[in-house]
C-alpha cells in the first residue's frame, strides 16, 4: 500500500551520547501534506520524519496539529541546522519560520 505511513527506529548521536527513536516516515508528497494533523495524542520522544528528494528552503506548518512538538530542520549531512518548538495550531498564526538548504525535518513530542 503506497500511501501507507512506515515506522522506523533512528539513531541520534550527540557526542558519546546515543538516542534511538521511533518515528513515522512521511516520504511522499502526500505524506508529507498530511503529517501529524488531526493526531491527538503521540508519547513523548515519537514523531515524524519528514524526508524530501531534494534541498528545499520552506517553514514547517501546524495547521490542524494537535500536540506540541519540537521540530529539527536538518541537512543533507545530517547536521541539525535550527530547533522550533512548535505550539499546536491556531488559525490566527499564519505564517512558519522559514528555514534554508534542509533535506529532513524531525517533528517530536
């Protein structure tokens, strides 16, 4: 099933520290579009990857999500380049942070 969302564990690695996390791969236009709206509840440190074919320069945008998260724009060699901790939506806030030269978004709770 195409549409089907994939989860994944990760590995994060900050000095000797390592985190294993797991999050949904959203890896499809459509995916993508639809993230993490209309979830209600997601345990802490799960997410989404939001992983595209290209570099992109954009903002991440929560309409109709639900759940507080942090969100990592990340590039192509891995290195986190800025955290947002994002509020969940409200129709008065219109307009993301825009964000340069990412290739992967980490969104958790």
């Amino acid at each position: 099933m195409k549409n089907r969302i994939k989860t994944k564990m990760i590995k994060i690695l900050s000095g000797n520290r390592e985190t294993r996390l797991p999050v949904q791969v959203a890896d499809t236009q459509r995916k993508r579009e639809k993230g993490l709206m209309f979830v209600g509840k997601l345990p802490e440190n799960e997410g989404m990857l939001f992983v595209y074919s290209e570099k992109i320069y954009g903002g991440f945008w929560m309409k109709n999500t639900f759940i507080p998260s942090s969100i990592a724009f990340i590039d192509s060699d891995g290195e986190i380049l800025k955290i947002l901790d994002m509020e969940p939506w409200k129709e008065d806030k219109c307009c993301p942070p825009m964000i340069q030269n990412f290739l992967i978004i980490m969104q958790l709770r």
